[in-house]
C-alpha cells in the first residue's frame, strides 16, 4: 500500500521527533567485535551496559519509491579510546544512497566501498552529509559531553547488510587522542583480494 501524506515535528531544542512508531535501542552487549580494544570492551561489559545509540523511525512500506526517514541519537562515551558509535552498514541493495541531517552535537560519518575506499565528513548542527549509493557508512559521536542527533532519509527498499562490517569492521577507526579525534587505521582490516 503507498503511503498517505503525513508530517511530523523535530524539536528544534533537542532534535527528536514528536512522534515515531519504531524504536531501535543498541546497547554496548549488541556491539561485540566492533570495538577495536577487546579488553575495554569486556571490561566495560563486567560493570554496565550502556545504550549507544537510539533509532526513532515512522515505519514505511518498503516499496520502492518511498523515502523511509527518521532520526537516530548516538550517545556520548568512548571503549578504550574508541568513541560511541553506530553498527554501520551496507544497503542490501547496494546502489542506494542515503541523506543524513545533522540537529545537534559534534561527529563524524565514516564510509567505504566493498573495494576499500574510505571518507570521512565532519558533521556539526546544520551539516548535511550525502553518502552516495555503495557507501558503507557508521555515524560516530566524537562529542564526550553531548548526544550526536541526526536526520536520516533513504528509499525505503534499501535494506540494512549488517554482516560485511561485523566480520571485517570500516578500515578507519575515530579514536580520542587528548581530547581530539583522530583518524586510525584499523589494524585488522584485509583489503578486498585478501580476504
Ligand atoms: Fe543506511
């Protein structure tokens, strides 16, 4: 069934949206493998489990042609030295793109081809970042005292591939570095005919 014409407000204080029907929460025990200091990870995990990253969605029909849109909240803090953060993907149909709105906080969005190309957008409220269709991307909040907001938009027919980065992780990884982020390689990345 397409889609009625509809509307809703984001608070221009905090960013979040006055209503949404879908509710993503990530936790630091949803995020094995992703951090590069496994030590910190587990040792953090002992302790707590704290919320990474919130996804507010109006859920769509996922024909093509529509735009699904939403907004998600990555949460300051750090494993290791390795900042909060998103479990990026891929589009299941790889040659979709995707539009991102930043409302609030300091960050950045990491990206990557399956052929290892890799950028990386600062974003700042009012930055509107592009990843272009084939882009792996991951939104990293490298603000330690505030949430990182974003306004997403892809076609609804896109699909999430989870799996390519749980297994190989982006080849850069955003560390703090007294107080500043800084862009690393990451040492277990493979390139492509590695792998
Ligand atoms: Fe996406």
């Amino acid at each position: 069934m397409p889609q009625q014409p509809s509307s809703f407000i984001l608070s221009m204080t905090d960013g979040l949206p006055d209503r949404f029907d879908h509710h993503t929460t990530r936790y630091l025990s949803a995020m094995r493998g992703q951090f590069i200091d496994q030590k910190a990870y587990q040792e953090r995990l002992t302790k707590e489990d704290p919320l990474l990253y919130d996804v507010f969605e109006i859920k769509l029909s996922e024909m093509p042609g529509e735009l699904q849109h939403g907004v998600s909240v990555i949460h300051p803090g750090k494993v290791g030295d390795e900042y909060f953060m998103t479990k990026g993907h891929f589009h299941l149909v790889l040659d979709t793109a995707e539009v991102y709105y930043c409302l609030r906080g300091d960050g950045v969005m990491v990206m990557e081809t399956p052929e290892g190309d890799w950028s990386v957008e600062e974003m700042h409220p009012g930055t509107v970042v592009y990843v272009p269709p084939r882009w792996a991307h991951r939104s990293v909040n490298v603000n330690l005292e505030s949430d990182l907001v974003l306004f997403f938009v892809y076609p609804s027919n896109a699909g999430h591939d989870y799996g390519s980065i749980e297994q190989q992780g982006f080849r850069k990884l955003i560390l703090d570095r007294d107080g500043r982020y800084e862009i690393v390689d990451n040492p277990n990345w493979l390139p492509p005919d590695l792998r």
